[in-house]
C-alpha cells in the first residue's frame, strides 16, 4: 500500500496470456513476498481488463477461418486465461460475433493450473470426454507451451505481437488468420 512499483511496459505485455499466479511466480524475486507480485498481477490484469479489452478486436480472417472449420465438422473450443471474474470471454467472443463457433469456453477458473502448463488441454479433454486428436490454433508463446506441453499439436497464428522466431518448433505457423485460409 502506497508503494510504487515500475516494471517496464514490455515487460507487463509480454505476460498478458499468462495466469496471474503464473506472472507472481515470475516476478515474485524482484519483491518483498509473493502476495505483493500476485497483487501486481492481479491489478495488471485488472487494468488490462478495464482499459484495453475495448481496444481487442479479432485477427482479420478469423470469422472466414471458424466457418470454414466448422463447415468441416470440427467441433471448435476456447480455451483463454481469462477469468470470468475479470473479464466476460463469453461476451467478448459475442461482441464479435464468435461466440457461435465454440462448442465450450474453457476460462482459468475451469483449470486447476492454467498456460503455460498441459492442465487446460487435459481438463477440456475430461470435460468433453475426448477421445480423438486435438489440435491447437494459439497466438502466444503460452499457447504453444500448453500444447506442446500436453501432446497436441500445434499451429501458430500470429498478429505481430511475438516474434516468429519463436514458435519455430510449431507444426505449423502462420502470420495471421488470412495466410492460415490460403
């Protein structure tokens, strides 16, 4: 209370993705205790939430991208290190129109343990009861750990928000939704 703390701009965007008790981890070597680095995540995540999710639109390409998937059968799922509590997925996914193309939105409170760990992955398994092959479409470095992490394999979607060096182990990349269609 009344501290103030600077973390470079950077620093914070790089984490968004990531569940705050992930970014406390992180960042708890740089304060007094963990309790103080979860606060400061949590009140980035807050911030995050209250200032920027109205500025989040969705990748070009990306409604054309979920028909065409759907058109083929594929049963499509969310899974996003939102909370509930800070932000409504749900309503994010309708505000654009997408909603319509998930079968499930599984948020971090549905996971014990969120990205960049398999414990996503596995509890959508268990909640649709998966028996057959998954693949993940993800846009960060978390998305590809989970996979990775859990067996599935991976596509990279990228919106220059991270490099593409980074995802050379992906099965697949792609710089946006458009050159995926092509």
């Amino acid at each position: 209370q009344g501290e103030q703390f600077e973390l470079p701009h950077l620093t914070l965007f790089l984490q968004q993705g990531l569940a705050a008790r992930h970014i406390a981890d992180k960042f708890s070597f740089a304060f007094r205790n963990r309790e103080t680095a979860l606060r400061i995540a949590q009140r980035a995540r807050q911030i995050y939430a209250d200032k920027y999710i109205e500025l989040v639109t969705p990748y070009d390409g990306g409604h054309k991208l979920l028909e065409q998937l759907q058109a083929r059968g594929r049963k499509l799922y969310a899974l996003t290190q939102c909370s509930r509590l800070e932000s409504d997925a749900e309503g994010l996914l309708a505000r654009f129109g997408l909603d319509r193309f998930f079968d499930a939105v599984l948020t971090a409170e549905e996971s014990a343990d969120g990205k960049p760990g398999p414990e996503p992955f596995s509890t959508l398994r268990e909640l649709i009861g998966c028996r057959q092959s998954l693949i993940a479409l993800g846009d960060s470095p978390y998305d590809f750990k989970a996979a990775t992490a859990a067996g599935v394999p991976f596509v990279f979607i990228g919106h220059g928000g991270f490099p593409r060096e980074w995802f050379t182990q992906a099965h697949s990349g792609f710089f946006n939704c458009l050159e995926l269609l092509q």
